[in-house]
C-alpha cells in the first residue's frame, strides 16, 4: 500500500502534467498499450466500429429478451465474448495471411 507521502507526491506531480486533459485525449491514452485487445478492458478498440457492436448487441438483446440486471448481464457477456472472438478470428486471417506472403 502507498504512503501518505507517495500519494501526495504523485497528486503534486501529476499537475505538473503538460500534456493534453481532454476526456478524448485521456481515451487514446489509455490505448497506447494495446497490442491484439484480446484482454482489452475496453470491449470496442479505436480501430473498431462501434455501430457494429451496438448492432450485435441490439440482435442479441432482441433474440433473449433478457427480464432482469441478471440476464442482461449475461447477455452483455455473450456479445463481449462474441465481439473478442471475432476479433482473434481476424487477426489470426491477417497473421496468416503476412506469413504467407512472406514466404512468397
């Protein structure tokens, strides 16, 4: 656990922060460490559609129907879990698809 005097010592440096403080700028910051999004906190990355997600989540919610916080919980797990493997299914296209060109 961090110290009083850490804790301080960080607040007083972060407002020595020069860089952007938009809540956009803040988002794509909180990117920059992203490699494949397989583990991505973020469901939708910055290079994804986030209309095509709302419209996967909508189909799903309309073929469950779910009743209470429970289900659609649930229902929002399905569409994340389907969403990411979409995801691995195109990245593993791509990586095979550089591979094979460079053994060309």
């Amino acid at each position: 656990m961090a110290s009083k005097n850490r804790i301080e010592a960080g607040r007083r440096n972060g407002l020595l922060a020069k860089g952007k403080k938009s809540e956009e700028s803040r988002q794509k910051c909180a990117m920059n460490s992203v490699r494949h999004g397989l583990t991505a906190q973020a469901v939708v990355l910055s290079n994804e559609s986030k209309e095509d997600f709302e419209a996967l989540r909508k189909t799903y919610y309309a073929r469950y129907q779910p009743a209470d916080e429970v289900e659609c919980d649930l229902v929002d797990d399905m569409v994340s879990a389907r969403w990411r493997i979409r995801r691995a299914v195109s990245l593993e296209r791509v990586t095979i698809d550089i591979r094979q060109d460079r053994a060309r």
